[in-house]
C-alpha cells in the first residue's frame, strides 16, 4: 500500500514565515524525487501529502496548500498581505481589548476560499478539497470553543460524527474563512470569533489556547483511531507525520522575578510557558509513539529520541515515522535578533518577516534532508 502522509503545521503568527521557508526546502525535495513529465505541472505538496493539519498561522498556510497552492505562492501572499492580516484596531480598542480588527484579515479569508462562477464562499466540506478522481484532501483546524472550553480540532472527514449532513450543527457547512478567523483569534491580538452551530452560537478563539498549537499528534491520533472514522492503518512504512514548527522559544523569568510571580505577570510568563511546555510534550509523545527520523534535543536528558530509541514500542510496533522540523531560539538568540533589527521579536512584528525568511531559508538548507522524508519503506 503507498503510505498516507500527514502535514502539521503549528502556531505562531508572522513566524509562520520561517514555517513557510521549510515547506519551500520539502516541496523542492518532493519535486527532485518525482520529477514532472513533459507538459505536466511541478509537484506541489497538495500532490504528495493526504492529510493537512493546521494551529493559527499553521492553520492559514495548511488550508492554502490543500487548496493547492504551491509554497512560494503562499509565501508571496504572507509577504504581500500580511500587513493587511494585521490591520490596527482603532486606539480605544488597543487600550483596553484587543491589537488589531477582524475585518481586514476576514476579507482576505473570505476572497480566497470560494468556488464556482459566482464566487459562493466555501464550506468545510467542498469539494475543491477533493481530487478529479473524488479522492479527498483530509484538512484539519485547530481552535477553542470558548463556549464549552473544550479543545476542537475540526476536520472535513464526512464520516466524522458532527459532520454528519443529517445535523442540524453539521461543521462541514462552516465556511472556511470563518474557520480560519477562529483558529486565528488570538486574545488580546484579534477578537474571537462567533460561528452559529444549529440554534446556538459558539465563541471561539485561537487554537493556540489548546493542547494543540503542535497538531501533528491529534491529526495522528484523527487518522487512526477507530472513534475519528478515518481508519488509516499504522506502521512505519504505511503512515509518516512531517511536523513543522514555527521558531519556539523557553519563556523564562529572571531571578529577581522568579521568587514572586504577580497577576500581571501571567500573559507575559505563565500563559506562553504553559503552551511551550504542552508543545514539547506533544512531540515528545510523538517521537515515542513514532519512528524519529529527524528532530532536535528535546532536553539534555531526552536527547532527540531517534528511531528505536523513543523506548517503550519495538521498531516493528511504532505507529508511524515521524520527522519534526523547528528552531529553538535561546534567549541570546533573540537579543541578538533585537540588536540587529532593532526590532522587538513578537508574533505581530511584520519588520522581521525578512529576518525570518533569511533564518528560515538557512536552517531549511541545513536540516531539511531527504533521507529524513524518505527512509525506506516511504516512498
């Protein structure tokens, strides 16, 4: 059987950028490894990968490329929208409430994903997800009912149990820029999001806020276990998880801090450093779960947890092969950005959509290597 692949992109705003670099150095390699024929397009990654997964920023770009877009367009868009993503609030509302508006960034959404002739807006279930031969381009979203507090990693599988056409609440009629204005509502960045399901409205807001912002475990876990209706079967050589993060940092307090944390303490340390740490432990279960073929030190004890070395699950018995992608910026790191740039390293900050690109571009020359996409087994 040729083996199902999973993209999973994370969160991670204007750092999407570096997420973007990447993707470029991977969608090279697939083109080098399955060249066009004559007359035939190029490889684009919606060709080779089955199912995208998306947190935030993760979200936008994994919706382009099941749209199928190739990379360099996506990056083309980021560079020559993005200003537009981030449009500012009026100053009453950045005083108290919230960065930037929600218009511009939905109309950006809302003039992309639509179909037909007249343009109608398309919903989680179209079928542009779909290839001629019917076969379908398996998309997830990652977000937070605010209303519910739970986590909602939505997808398009038909199958799935509140996609059901016969529910009133079916999530495969939510338009997709709405479920993009969700995954991307940031608090205190971008307002959150309403979307009516049957007779009741449901707030959302960034899936960031979720064990989620790396999905590449829960669209793992979507595509395999029986309750998700997926049903893809698991081994190294049938299913591999190509994980794309966006530069991670450890939020840290100085000394000084660190013996008294304060209530407005909380969004500048205790929020990200919750997050980042529930980020590692995802793809720490991953690499123990799966096959490692490529990933940075998880901690000086952990290591990387490469192959057979994840513990626990023989060779035979992993689930999957796993790669994970990403630059751990140390706090050196980011002062030395700052000094550079003269800019202050933040998810919001356009100016180091440059900087990023050129980091992103270097550390994709240096890592991204094809026997880490191709081991034996996947091809």
């Amino acid at each position: 059987m040729k083996p199902k692949r999973i993209l999973a992109l994370d969160g991670g705003g204007i750092c999407g950028v570096f997420s973007l670099k990447v993707l470029q150095r991977i969608e090279q390699l697939f083109r080098q490894r399955y060249p066009a024929k004559p007359g035939q397009p190029e490889v684009r990654l919606r060709d080779v990968f089955d199912f995208f997964a998306g947190t935030s920023t993760g979200a936008i770009i994994a919706t382009f490329l099941a749209w199928g877009l190739t990379v360099d367009e996506v990056l083309e868009l980021y560079a020559r929208r993005g200003a537009e993503m981030f449009t500012p609030a009026p100053w009453y509302l950045r005083f108290w409430k919230t960065k930037f508006q929600a218009e511009t960034i939905t109309k950006f959404f809302q003039s992309y994903f639509v179909e037909g002739k007249d343009r109608t807006p398309a919903l989680l279930g179209t079928e542009m997800l779909r290839e001629k031969d019917g076969t379908l381009k398996y998309l997830m979203a990652v977000m937070r009912d605010a209303s519910t507090g739970s986590a909602w990693p939505v997808t398009n599988n038909p199958l799935a149990k509140y996609n059901d056409r016969s529910r009133p609440d079916c999530n495969l009629d939510i338009p997709l820029w709405q479920l993009l204005r969700a995954s991307t509502a940031a608090p205190t960045y971008f307002p959150p999001e309403e979307i009516k399901l049957g007779d009741q409205t449901h707030i959302f807001v960034d899936g960031g806020i979720t064990p989620y912002n790396n999905p590449a475990l829960i669209a793992a876990l979507t595509a395999t276990l029986p309750c998700y209706r997926i049903g893809w079967p698991t081994g190294r050589d049938r299913l591999q998880v190509v994980s794309v993060g966006a530069c991670s940092t450890r939020t840290k307090l100085k000394k000084d801090k660190a013996r008294k944390v304060y209530k407005l303490d909380f969004l500048e340390f205790i929020a990200p450093a919750f997050l980042g740490t529930v980020a590692m432990e995802q793809d720490l279960l991953c690499r123990v779960l799966g096959y490692c073929t490529f990933g940075a030190d998880l901690d000086s004890e952990l290591e990387a947890l490469p192959g057979t070395q994840g513990g626990l699950l023989a060779g035979g018995e992993k689930k999957f092969t796993y790669v994970r992608y990403d630059k751990h910026f140390s706090a050196a790191e980011i002062a030395a950005i700052e000094r550079t740039t003269g800019q202050s390293f933040s998810l919001d900050n356009l100016k180091l959509i440059e900087h990023l690109d050129a980091i992103g571009d270097a550390y994709a020359r240096e890592f991204v290597k094809p026997e880490h996409l191709f081991p034996p087994g996947i091809d």
